[in-house]
C-alpha cells in the first residue's frame, strides 16, 4: 500500500547548503536517522554507518534526500509520522576515508 502524501518538511526544512552558516563545508544533503550515526544509503536504500566503507550517502539535491527518505518510508515505516528521518548536511573526509556528519547525531527528542 503506497505511503500518503507528506509533507513538504516530513524530514525537516528545505535549506541550500550554500546558505548555511557552517563550521565545515557540506559536500551534499544525506538522510540520516535520528538518534544513530547512519545514513541513507543511495545505491541499496538501507541505512550504514558513518563509517562504512560501502556507504554512498550524499544526494545532489535537497529534493533528490527527500525522494528517498520517501521510498524508504514507503517501504518501512507502516506509520509514516513513526520515521525517525532527518536530511542534513553531511561532508566526505578524502583522507579519513568516510562520510561525516556536520551537525553530529541528531536527537529525535529535545
């Protein structure tokens, strides 16, 4: 049964990574589930760690992030408000080997 529509910020604010005040520079929008350091994975659709050497987890766009948190959801979360998603910005360390995540890991509750 296909997900209902959600909202425009189901995971989060759009934003343009050359609009934020950041510490590190972004190298594109990755979906990470709150509470872990994993991210969406862009050629499986599964989430791997930060540190996973198979993890292919930065999107182009803030619109192509939201396309598959919406698949993934479509696919896992028999309650859509229950995704546990975020989309944020996230860097690739070339000498570490491994993605990282900017704002660190993220709390689903304050």
């Amino acid at each position: 049964m296909p997900c209902p529509p959600l909202p425009a910020d189901a995971f989060g604010d759009r934003f343009a990574l050359d609009a934020l005040p950041l510490a590190r520079c972004a190298a594109g929008y990755a979906v990470q589930m709150l509470d872990t350091d994993k991210l969406l994975d862009r050629l499986t659709g599964t989430f791997l760690p930060v540190r996973s050497e198979q993890l292919d987890g930065l999107f182009d766009s803030f619109e192509a992030a939201y396309a598959a948190a919406h698949t993934w959801v479509e696919k896992y979360c028999p309650n859509p408000d229950d995704h546990r998603l975020a989309i944020v910005p996230a860097s690739f360390d070339q000498i570490l080997n491994r993605h990282v995540l900017i704002y660190g890991v993220l709390c689903g509750q304050p």
